[in-house]
C-alpha cells in the first residue's frame, strides 16, 4: 500500500498547487460546477470535452459516478490478473475514462 498510497499522494498535491494557483477552473477543481462554461484559457476546456463525450446534462454527480466506476475497473483488472475474475458481468458502463486529474480530486 506504500507506493500506491505515495502515487495517489502525489497525484492529489499536484492537482491541488494547480488548483491553488488559479491555473484550472473546470470540472472538479476549486468547486466549479461540470458546464458552468465556455472553453477557455483556464481550463474550461475540461468541461467542454466531458460535454462533448457525455452529453449537456453531464454534472458533478455524473463525474463521480464515472470515477467511482473506473476506480471499480481497475480493481477488477488487477483482481483478475492475480486471483481470477471476480464477476464476468461486471462492465464499466462508459465508453471514456475521466481525466488523470479528476480522478485524483474526485475520488481522493
């Protein structure tokens, strides 16, 4: 747990000192709502991509849930690759991952 725990760490401060700097507004940081606005030079462009693959209703709630159900898939993979598979009907029900940096802020 020492690695994975140091990684997610690291992961977790550099999402926050961007934060922090005021360098990224979109979705999931510094509490920015997912389609609050426009691409721009901030980072909105985030948000507009998560629009483009998921639809316009796609909110904070839904970037969860795509988190939570990637962190899932991982565990499953290496679930399978050490002890077998776990569940053959589980599936990750989206067709995109969520960005490194919301998963590191949504799921931390």
């Amino acid at each position: 747990a020492g690695a994975g725990a140091a990684s997610a760490a690291a992961a977790r401060a550099a999402a926050s000192s961007v934060c922090a700097a005021g360098e990224d507004t979109a979705v999931g940081c510094c509490g920015a709502a997912v389609g609050s606005g426009a691409a721009d030079a901030t980072g909105g462009w985030r948000a507009s991509e998560y629009r483009a693959r998921f639809g316009g209703d796609f909110d904070a709630a839904k970037l969860r849930a795509l988190c939570v159900a990637h962190v899932r898939g991982l565990a499953w993979c290496a679930h399978y690759y050490y002890h077998g598979c776990a569940d053959w009907r589980w599936h990750f029900g989206f067709h995109y991952a969520p960005y490194a940096h919301d998963l590191a802020t949504e799921h931390a």
